[in-house]
C-alpha cells in the first residue's frame, strides 16, 4: 500500500531552499562558536520551522504550488545541485568555458588520486593543471545530472557535456557571479 497516494508530490525547489537555510543556520553557528559570539542556533530553527509552516499553511489554503519537474534535457536549474558539486561544477566551467569575452580553454577532468587517498579528479587545462582534486563523490553527481560525461577521445577523462554548456550559459546569462547567482532559479 502506498502512504504517499493523498499527498501532494514533495517540491524539489522548497526542498532546496530548506536546505539551503540549514546549511545558512549551521555556517552561523559555526562561525559564531568558532569566535566566541553568542550562539541563539535554537531560535534560528524555530524561525525557520515558523516560516516553513506559514508557508505550509498558505498551502493548505490556497492550494500548493505547483511542482514543475525537472526535464531529462535542456539546462539544470542551480537550486537543484548539491552545493558542493555545485560548486565543483562552477570551477570546472569557469576554467573551461570560460565567461564574458575570454576564449575557453577547453580543459578536462583526469583521474587522479586525493590527498585523503580516495579516488577523485583533476581539472587539466590545455596551458596549466588546476591544483584543488575533486573527489569521485563530488563529481558523482554532475554525471548522473548529465552535466560531466566521458570525453570522446579518452572514455577515462571526463568533460562538461552539452547540457552542462547550456546550464553554464543561463548561469552567466543571469550575471555570473559566484556564489551571488547560484541557487536563483
């Protein structure tokens, strides 16, 4: 029997935001203990448990938004991502595809081994190598999203695929700027 059958389908963009506001509650949190500021991390959640329900409530009244499902093709909506792929994903496309009036560079991802020892990545450009590894979880994601896939000269490198040029481009359509234009749909 299916439990979920009577409710509504669960909405991946609120979910985003709600993570969002945790990661934006448990920054503070940290920031703060780590400087000796006064910590209130209950009340930051009680706000935000109060502003989800208010929200749940103009739901119940008004009806519930509706879920738009994020098509197989066709760019990524930032919100989407996890935030540390995400990230990754930015670094990757800035360093190969570039923004504004630079030319790309046309870099790749090579494996490459962390320093933790786990099997990750390394961005390759065609002048230099970008130092930072991404670990395998990290770009995990990006391919399963469609944005990384397997470069079509050597399948163990991988490259930012059409859908992650597409989803580059409406990033720095809307500015660009990081991290102020990530998450806005």
């Amino acid at each position: 029997m299916n439990k979920r059958s009577g409710r509504t389908p669960a909405d991946p963009y609120r979910k985003a935001r709600f993570r969002e506001i945790a990661r934006e509650i448990v920054a503070k949190d940290r920031h703060n203990r780590k400087y000796g500021l006064s910590v209130d991390t209950a009340g930051a959640i009680a706000n935000a448990l109060e502003r989800a329900y208010r929200e749940g409530i103009h739901d119940g009244e008004n009806g519930p938004a509706p879920v738009v499902a994020q098509s197989d093709s066709g760019p990524v909506k930032w919100a989407l991502m996890p935030p540390r792929p995400r990230d990754a994903f930015w670094t990757i496309c800035l360093f190969t595809l570039s923004r504004g009036d630079r030319p790309p560079s046309g870099g790749r991802l090579v494996p490459a081994i962390t320093e933790r020892g786990t099997p990750g990545w390394m961005l390759d450009l065609q002048e230099r190598t970008y130092e930072k590894l991404f670990g395998d979880r990290t770009i995990a994601p990006l391919m399963r999203l469609g944005l990384i896939e397997e470069a079509s000269d050597v399948p163990a490198h991988r490259v930012v695929s059409k859908r992650g040029e597409e989803t580059w481009g409406q990033f720095v359509q809307r500015g660009g700027h990081y991290p102020d234009d990530l998450t806005n749909n």
